[in-house]
C-alpha cells in the first residue's frame, strides 16, 4: 500500500537544518502528504501535514513541489533529540463495512541520526 | 488531554493464555486503530474503528479479536497467539476517519508470547 519512496538512512550535524525528501510520484490531486517520526521504542508522533502549499508549524516545515510528485520535510536548527525514523505518508482509503475510510499506511521511512 | 493511553507497557503470556489489551483516549475521536510493528520494521494497521463501529480490517486472523465498547476505549483481545505474533502493538486515535487526519499514537504494548 506505502506509495511514498525515502532514503533509507541520513546524517545530519547537530545544529544544522536536516532535510528529509520523500517521493510520490503517484499521489492524486486531492491526497494529502503527511510526516510522522517516530523515536526509538515509542509511539510514532504527527509533525506536518500539506495538499500542494509550503506549510510550517513550530517543529518543521515541508515544501511539496509544484507538480505534488516530491516532498521535503525541513527541521530547521536539528537536535540531538530529532534523531528517529520519519515516515513520510500518503493518504490511502480503505473500503470496510462503514464505507471509506481514511488510513494511515507506514513505509519505512529514512532513520535521522543527528551528531553531535 | 491529548493522549492515548495504554496497558499494560509490557505483557508476556504463554499460548494457551487469554490476554487483553487496553487504550484510552479522552480527546473525543471518533476514529480507533490497532497496529502491530517488529522490530525494525514500520507499523502495520491492523483495524480501524469509527464511531466504535469495525470499519476496517486489514486480513487480521481471528487469535486477534477486537472491541470498542465506548467512544473512549478500544480493547485488543488475545487468544493462543504465537511466538511470532510478539511485537510491539500501537493505538492510535484521530478525530475522524474520512478527512486529513494527524492521529495521536500512544507508547504501546510490548508483547512477548512464549
């Protein structure tokens, strides 16, 4: 079901902007691109979300190209603490018994090793 | 209260054994999941749950049984699993199921049959 590609692994110096692309070259028009990461042994964490417009919040920003084909997840000032895999997502629906619904399908993500 | 509860952290049990899982949550979602991740490997989904009704399950065999008895828990009971049934098993919740969702992942269950 995963219709996202990533790198498998990257290393970024503490300090500095850690940038995490992800392609999607299939995603339709009206699906959304989601990032999670998830940090050792715990539960994966939502961090942003976009359709085509560059969105921000106060953990990351992500830049989705014009053509909705690529994406790139941005931590701006990385921390020793943003070392974790980070999965980048396309919407999928599921058809069950209550109709369609919308659901989060993991690939499997690029591990962020952030040192010191 | 943004977060999802659940219990127990850890579990052990045996084959033959019966064992439940619990996760909570008291942000008011309507949307439930399960998801089972091994180690080193991402989640997988598992079931998904809205308005505690089955919406979803993704070919689950039957030793994994869930249940929503409210809007606020969802129970995953557990019946002669195998070994290779030991993982990690993820709750997650979100407000709904049919629009853009950022879900809310608890710590999970670490399970271990033996």
């Amino acid at each position: 079901d995963a219709k996202t590609t990533q790198p498998t692994s990257m290393d970024c110096a503490e300090g500095r902007a850690a940038n995490l692309p992800c392609n999607h070259s299939t995603i339709s028009g009206n699906e959304y691109v989601y990032w999670y990461r998830q940090i050792h042994s715990q539960g994966p964490q939502y961090i942003i979300h976009g359709l085509k417009n560059n969105e921000t919040n106060e953990m990351a920003s992500l830049i989705i190209t014009e053509d909705r084909k690529s994406s790139t997840l941005i931590l701006p000032h990385a921390t020793l603490r943003d070392t974790a895999v980070y999965y980048c997502i396309v919407r999928v629906v599921g058809w069950g018994t209550q109709g369609g619904s919308e659901k989060l399908v993991f690939g499997k993500g690029t591990k962020l090793t952030v040192n010191p | 209260d943004t977060e999802v509860t659940q219990t127990p952290k850890h579990l052990v049990m045996g084959m033959t054994n019966k064992k439940s899982l619990k996760c909570e949550q008291h942000m008011g979602h309507r949307a439930m999941y399960w998801y089972k991740q091994k180690a080193k490997k991402p989640p997988e989904l598992m079931f998904v749950y809205s308005y505690e009704k089955l919406s979803i399950n993704e070919s689950v065999p039957s030793r994994f049984s869930p249940e929503c008895p409210n809007s606020s828990l969802l129970n995953l009971h557990l019946h002669a699993l195998q070994p290779e049934d030991s993982a990690l098993y993820l709750c997650a919740s979100s407000q709904e199921t049919g629009f853009s969702i950022e879900a809310f992942f608890g710590q999970g269950t670490r399970l271990t049959v033996v």
